[in-house]
C-alpha cells in the first residue's frame, strides 16, 4: 500500500473543526500530548511500516528539514 496524497476525505473542513475543537481548553503540554496520542492511534490503524515511514519523511521534509 502506498501512502495515500490525494484528498481522501468527504469533509476534510468538518475533520479541522474537530481537531481544533479537541485541543480546545487544554494546555500546550495536554494539546501535545493529544497530537501524539492520535498520531500513535492512527500509525497502528495504518500498520504498514512502508507507509508509516514514507508519511513520516513528507512530513519532516514539509518543514524544510
């Protein structure tokens, strides 16, 4: 399975809405703690290591890095 760039959602808005609203009250320390509850979540969700690292390197290369 390759790692899936196209827009694959039906609401992606409605999606940001509610990441937003789940990081809503929390400290910095508690939002990044949620980002790295969820990212772990989805990671075992996808389960491919292929597509885990290549998801990994477009984000680290989307920060110049």
């Amino acid at each position: 399975m390759a790692l899936q760039r196209q827009l694959n959602m039906a609401d992606p808005d409605g999606l940001y809405a509610a990441i937003i609203d789940a990081h809503a009250g929390l400290t910095e320390a508690e939002s990044a703690a949620l980002n790295a509850r969820l990212v772990l979540l989805l990671a075992n969700h996808i389960g491919d290591p292929a597509v885990l690292a290549e998801a990994l390197a477009v984000a680290r290369k989307s920060l110049g890095k």
